[in-house]
C-alpha cells in the first residue's frame, strides 16, 4: 500500500514535468494531479517552446544553467528516440540575431545547446539590419503533443489525474500530505501571489514547408520556428495585458515583422492565431514552505512563475521540485511515512 499522499496542482508543462518526476522517483508514494484545465486549453499547448533562456536577476546562474542543461539533456534523448514524433519533441537549427554587438556575447545556455557559435558575416548579410548573431542546434517541445505524452507517462508510473479547480489549498490538506503547487498564473490567487502576473503573448501558425531554420530576433518579440507540422512565428511581449482573444493590428504587425526577416512569410497560409498569457515573476518560485492548514502543518512546494521560459526549464526546475518534495518526506513524523 502506498503510504505518502502527494497532489500536484498544475496540468501545464511544469506540473506534468513535476508529477512524472515524483511519481517514478518515489513509488511509494500516491500521486495525483489536479488541474482546471488539461491540453489542449493550457498556456503551455501554444508555446512555440523553443528550448532558449533569459537571465533571471536574483536566482544563482549555477543554479540557472543546471535548469538549462538538464532539461536539454532530457528533451534531447527523447528528440534522438522513437518516442520524438508523438512527443513532438525535435532538434531545430537556426539562428538569434542582434541588432547591436551584445556585451554579454554568449548566454549563459551556450555550453548546453549543440554547436554554439557565433554567425558570420556572410550570415549576417541575410539580415541588413543586424550586425551580431548566434548560430546553434536547440530543441523544440511541442506542448500539444508533449502533454499527452507525459501524462501517458505519468498513468504507467501510477499516477492518478482528476479534472477540477482548486479555490484554496485547505480544501487539500485532509486528503494528501504533500501539496506540490504548479499553477502558473493561477498561483496569484491560489496562494496569494501577488509577485505572479500575465505576460500577452500572440502567435500565428503558418503553413510553410519550406522553413527549416529558426529565427528569432535577439529583442523576444519577432521569431519563426519551424515545427513538426507547421511554422510558429510571433510575437508580442504585452506586460499585465490579460486579453485572450486574437488582436487584428498583432496579427498584422506580427505578419509584418517576420516578413522583414523572412520574405517567404508572406506567401504562407494562415492555419490559426492563438494567444497565451505567459506565468512572469522577477524570479520562478521553486521552494518549499510549511503552511498551516486546517490545524495541520502540511508541507508545500512551489513550482511557478517561469514566464516566457516555462517549456525550457521545465524538467530541470521538476527535478528540483523533486528534491524539495524528497526532503518534505524527511521531515515527516515517522508514522506517516508508514
Ligand atoms: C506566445 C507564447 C510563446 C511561448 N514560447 C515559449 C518558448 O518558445 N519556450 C519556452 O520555454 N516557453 C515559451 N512560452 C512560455 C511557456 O508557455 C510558459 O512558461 C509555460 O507554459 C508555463 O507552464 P505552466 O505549467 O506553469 O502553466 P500553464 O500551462 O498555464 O498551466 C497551469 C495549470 O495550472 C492549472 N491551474 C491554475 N490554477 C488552478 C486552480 N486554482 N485549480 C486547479 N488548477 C489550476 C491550470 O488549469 C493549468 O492546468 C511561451 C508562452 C507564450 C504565451
């Protein structure tokens, strides 16, 4: 009988990464995930998720690379595997382009992605308006895909996966021992987050087989990303905007820019337009705390708040998150490991 109840709030990218991450670490332990919603209707199913990273200010970059490179190495067995079509995970090649020389030339990932260099000038005369660039092979994660396949993974593992909205974490604390809080934006009213806010993003889906390298625009807001069965080009970057439905002028101005790095763009068909309101904090919370609920003292992790970086970090902050649960059951009295 399995003795530890642990409940993962969360079905996006992070809180599958977390639940199969616990689940198959600690069979001795029940794990169940909750969400509101499931794929194909969370944040994480339109993520282009390309596998790249900014800095976060006040998180160590030791800790930061280890985010990066561990996810890397997981998505990268999958991509090189026969799982990789149905988890539509794959390695995508191409380019980050700058339009002024960086002081900080290569990102802190450079070691961890395949191939890092800097372009060339020949490259670069594809692109007038830049001058610097980056050229490597990175991974793309195709979260309408992905999902499925890790919560399959998660079911063989013995997890248990439950549809329902959670207004307050005391409504868990007499059916599990452990809460393990992957809510992204949800967090701001699920624990009272006020550091988590909505980032607009928009993006069209295009149709153009002939696209096969990336390129994305050192400044987030313009990017193609070639995917397994259509092109992903965006964006906007729209701070505290929570508006859901598609805004004509970002979908012109979207076709507009990318057309200006890639003149092809403009004789692709349209498939679809979506928009996501990435998860932002200064920094992700990945940490534990012990919260009183119910007269019980019951042991939390977080796990949020990875902005416009959720799909690449997400195994690595699981892991992480593992660890932080691994050490909630170490603190445990005796009887309820039992
Ligand atoms: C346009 C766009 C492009 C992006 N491109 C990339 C990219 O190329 N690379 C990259 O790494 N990232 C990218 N991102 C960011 C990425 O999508 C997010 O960082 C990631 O999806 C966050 O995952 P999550 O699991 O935290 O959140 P979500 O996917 O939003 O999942 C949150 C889950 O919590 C559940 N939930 C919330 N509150 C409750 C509650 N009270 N009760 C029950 N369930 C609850 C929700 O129902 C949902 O299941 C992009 C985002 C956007 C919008």
């Amino acid at each position: 009988m399995k003795s530890v109840r642990v409940v993962v709030v969360g079905a996006g990218v992070i809180g599958f990464s977390t639940a199969v991450c616990v689940a198959e670490a600690l069979p001795f332990c029940s794990v169940t995930l909750l969400a509101e919603k499931f794929s194909p209707d969370t944040t994480s199913d339109g993520a282009a998720g390309i596998l790249f990273a900014g800095k976060f200010p006040d998180i160590p970059l030791e800790r930061q690379r280890r985010w990066f490179k561990n996810s890397f190495d997981h998505l990268l067995d999958i991509a090189q595997s026969q799982h990789s079509p149905e988890a539509g995970v794959m390695l995508s090649s191409g380019w980050q382009i700058f339009k002024d020389v960086q002081a900080d030339k290569k990102p802190f990932w450079s070691e961890a992605v395949i191939g890092f260099r800097f372009m060339t000038d020949s490259e670069l005369k594809r692109f007038p308006e830049h001058k610097f660039g980056h050229a490597f092979t990175t991974i793309k994660c195709e979260c309408s895909s992905y999902l499925p396949w890790l919560e399959k993974r998660f079911r063989k593992a013995g997890g248990l996966v439950e549809q329902r909205k959670v207004n307050s974490l005391q409504e868990l604390s007499n059916s599990y021992d452990i809460i393990v809080n992957c809510s992204g934006l949800g967090s701001k009213l699920l624990v009272g987050d006020n550091k988590v806010y909505p980032v607009r993003g928009q993006v069209l889906k295009v149709e153009a087989p002939w696209l096969q390298h990336f390129i994305r625009d050192g400044d987030g807001k313009t990017y193609i990303f070639p995917g397994m069965h259509c092109v992903t080009i965006g964006g906007t970057r729209q701070e505290g905007d929570r508006r859901l439905q598609v805004d004509e002028g970002d979908t012109k101005g979207i076709l507009e820019r990318c057309s200006g790095l890639e003149p092809s763009i403009g004789k692709a068909k349209v498939l679809g337009e979506w928009v996501g309101l990435r998860p932002s904090r200064r920094n992700p919370r990945v940490e534990r705390e012990v919260v009183q609920l119910q007269g019980r003292r019951v042991p939390v992790v977080h796990n949020y708040g990875h902005g416009g970086w959720g799909v690449t970090l997400a195994w690595g902050t699981a892991l992480d998150a593992l660890g932080l649960v691994r050490q909630c059951l170490h603190e445990m009295p005796l009887q309820a490991k039992l």
